[in-house]
C-alpha cells in the first residue's frame, strides 16, 4: 500500500475541469526504495514482466481488501493481459459488486495485445462482458496514429503526450494528429 499511487484522469472542456477517474498504479522507483534493491527494475524487460504479474495480484488483493476505499471513486488498473485470464482476477471480480464494475476501467499495455492477439481478444470479451471497461496504455503519436480504437474493442486510448505538439498545432503532423484524435473520439482518448 506505500507504493500505491493515485493520478487524476480529467476532462477539461472549456474552464470545467472534472475528474473522471482515479489511475491506481505502483511507484516502482519507490518499490526499489522499499526493497533497499540496487537492481534497476525497468533494465531487465522478462524482469520487469515477470515484476508486474506480481503486482496485478498485490493491486488486485489490496483493492479487494478495502474495496471501500479504492473505488469510492471511478478507478483504472493497469494490468498484464495474462492478470485478466488467471484466477487472481476471478477472485478480484467475484469481490465487486455488479454495479461497481461499469466505474473500473482495466489500462492493458499495448505491447501485451499485439504479443498474442488471441489472448487479447478472449480477455477483452471477458472483461467488457462482466462490466468494465478496457483502454489500451502505451502508444506514442506515432502508434497512435496506425491504431484503430474501434476494431480493437477498446472504449479509450492512452496516448503519450508530447508538449512540443502544443508549440505548433497547425503543422502536418499534428494537424494529422488533431484530426486522429478527433476520428478516435476526443472522449476516448487520454492525454498523459
């Protein structure tokens, strides 16, 4: 529970600024700190994977063990595809009620759908079918702009912001952009 974090997801239309949701995820630069680990966590990629199946099950545990405190408020979890196919997440969804799983909103890396596509798909129809609502995490404005929201079955997209895109909208590419996101839905899409 130290190494939980919870980071604002907002809509600013014109002035009304309003939180939509809570993203809950692992600080893991303050993990490290807490294991007195002189080992670089993210330098090793099948470390850092097998790292973060662990973690979906913590998250998972600490939500379901003080549900009252974690979804008070819409939440998103970021979680492996693999976590959305174990028992672990059996377990998380059997703990929330019915009408608490349209406010959950499960971040899957966009590395993880395109490793198995199949496992992808059985986990997407799974997970929207109980309630929740998915969004694909990791894209760059150059991913972004070959991904399909729709076709994927994802109800948002997380895009990596860039600032210097703000510096100049009207040139190509972020007009290209402006106009990607405007095909995405600009109510899809999170600006991080």
């Amino acid at each position: 529970s130290k190494v939980i974090r919870r980071q604002p997801v907002c809509t600013a239309p014109a002035a009304n600024i309003r939180r939509v949701f809570d993203e809950l995820y692992i600080h893991i630069a303050h993990l490290r700190q807490i294991l007195r680990s002189d080992v670089d966590l993210l330098s090793n990629r099948w470390l850092f994977k097998y790292l973060t199946h662990i973690l979906d099950e913590r998250m998972f545990e600490m939500v379901k063990a003080n549900s009252a405190y974690y979804v008070n408020h819409p939440i998103s979890l970021n979680v492996n595809v693999e976590t959305l196919l174990s028992a672990a997440f059996a377990e998380f969804d059997a703990s929330i009620r019915p009408e608490m799983k349209v406010s959950i909103v499960f971040e899957v890396p966009v590395v993880d759908v395109f490793a198995d596509m199949a496992a992808f798909t059985v986990a997407r129809d799974e997970v929207q079918k109980k309630g929740y609502r998915m969004c694909l995490d990791g894209l760059s404005t150059k991913s972004f702009m070959n991904i399909d929201r729709g076709k994927l079955g994802f109800d948002l997209i997380k895009l990596q912001w860039n600032a210097d895109i703000q510096s100049d909208l009207r040139n190509i590419e972020n007009k290209a952009m402006t106009d990607a996101v405007r095909s995405c839905g600009t109510n899809r899409v999170i600006l991080c």
